[in-house]
C-alpha cells in the first residue's frame, strides 16, 4: 500500500446494521474503500446472548432491517452478504473484507462480561456459554480470537465493563490470539506491557469512528497470511488513523454513491 511500505492497514473491529451499526454493509466497504488507504477490514457483528435485553427487542421487533444481534437463522444470510461485498469491495478498492463476529457476552455482574471477536469465522457461535467454550470453538474453527477492549472498566450505568479476559488471563491467555492494546481512541497498555499479542482496531459503528486506530501488519493481502501474521505478532503496528479529511472532522461525514 503507498505510503506503509510492506505494511498492510488493517481495520479488524468493525459493526454494521446487521448488528448496532449505523451503516449497511456495502456503505461501510465504500466509506473504507474511497480512502484509498485501507487494505483489510472485518466486518464482525455481535452476537448477543438470549437474555440480553437487546437480543430479545430484535427477536420482537425488526425496525428498517435493523438487527440487534447475529441470530443462528440469519448467519448464512450474514456471511453470504460479507462473501459478495467482498468480492465487489476487492475489485474496487482492492480492499479485503474478511468475516468475523462479536461474541458478546453482557451480564447482571459486569465482572463476568467479555467480547471476543472470531475473525475468519464459518459456522455460528453461541454466545450462552462459557468464554473457555466460546474461545476453543474460534480455534476448532481455526479462526483467530481477539480480546476486545480487555482493560476498559467504567462506573456509567449506561456504559459495559469488559474485563473478565484480562481478569482471567492466567487461565486463558493461551486461548486467545491476539489482544486489543487500543480500541477506538482508548490505549490500553497493560496488554502490550504484559507481552501479549496485540493490535489495534476502531469498534466502527458510525462514521466518525473511522479516524481512530488501527493496525499496521506485514502479512500478504490474504486470509491465511493475515492469520499467520497475527498469531505471530512479529511485525505490527499500531496507528492512529486520522485521514485527509481529519482536519475537516467538523464536516458530517458521508458515503459517495457508488453502484
């Protein structure tokens, strides 16, 4: 890619309105692609356990084609629809969009609540079932698993803490591939202190968070390269993605039509 070298710039955290999202699919592969500077991206819905609350307001109500959650019914759907904007997204951007899904588990006690990301994904993931379970059916499915936002705690009622991994990583550390050390616009640098592998994505759901950071790794431009390369965690990097239009952050953002 101009500009990074042998470095491919990687964005492997990203939600769509098949999930909470506010963009469809092929807007967020235009919105990456028209930069012109991305190589990889993941497109990596939640999955909600079946008695969070939103799980249960999308099995009732389906608003504009929104979706709270991956259902078991609907993930053929899901990835049918990554596997032809992917292949429509390789053409025009030379962009690789690559599936995955959020395992997301949100409980009344928030020190057992974790998010997984399974990227390269095939087969459907419960989300009702232990975070050792959920991490050994990513590796059966030779996938590769990311911590998603392993340090973040709060004290707002409306916001999630996600710590159990990082709580539990004695036990678990083995299980998972790849942790996140920045998450948006947040650095979490216990994880790179510890010396795990690390990366860096944006938790995209609008278009704002575009200019957040990302991750800069030296693999080839395919699945089993980029695979390798992050189980390795040899040559990564992370990066703060502003753009050419960050100077211009006070301009609403929008995706050109693009047929």
């Amino acid at each position: 890619m101009p500009g990074y070298g042998p470095f491919l710039l990687c964005d492997f955290h990203i939600h769509t309105r098949w999930s909470d999202g506010q963009l469809t699919l092929r807007d967020v592969c235009d919105l990456y692609g028209q930069t012109g500077h991305f190589d990889v991206i993941a497109i990596t819905d939640h999955i909600l356990m079946e008695r969070d609350l939103l799980a249960q307001a999308g099995r009732l109500l389906t608003l504009g084609g929104r979706h709270f959650s991956l259902t078991a019914a609907a993930f053929p759907e899901y990835l049918a629809e990554i596997e032809a904007e992917a292949a429509r997204a390789m053409e025009r951007y030379g962009l690789l969009v690559l599936p995955g899904a959020e395992i997301t588990q949100n409980h009344l006690r928030s020190k057992k609540n974790s998010h997984i990301i399974a990227l390269g994904v095939r087969e459907y993931i419960s989300a009702d079932q232990s975070a050792d379970a959920i991490l050994r059916e990513i590796r059966r499915q030779e996938a590769v698993s990311i911590a998603c936002h392993p340090h973040h705690r709060t004290r707002m009622r409306l916001e999630i803490s996600t710590c159990y991994l990082w709580e539990h990583r004695k036990e678990l550390a083995e299980l998972v591939d790849v942790w996140e050390a920045a998450n948006r616009d947040d650095l979490f640098s216990v994880t790179s202190l510890k010396h795990y592998p690390y990366i860096a994505n944006s938790d995209f759901h609008k278009p704002r968070h575009l200019y957040s950071w990302k991750t800069l790794l030296r693999a080839g431009k395919t699945w089993t390269s980029i695979r390798d390369a992050l189980r390795s965690n040899v040559d990564v990097g992370l990066m703060l993605y502003r753009g050419a239009a960050w100077n211009a952050a006070a301009a609403p953002l929008t995706v050109e039509a693009a047929s």
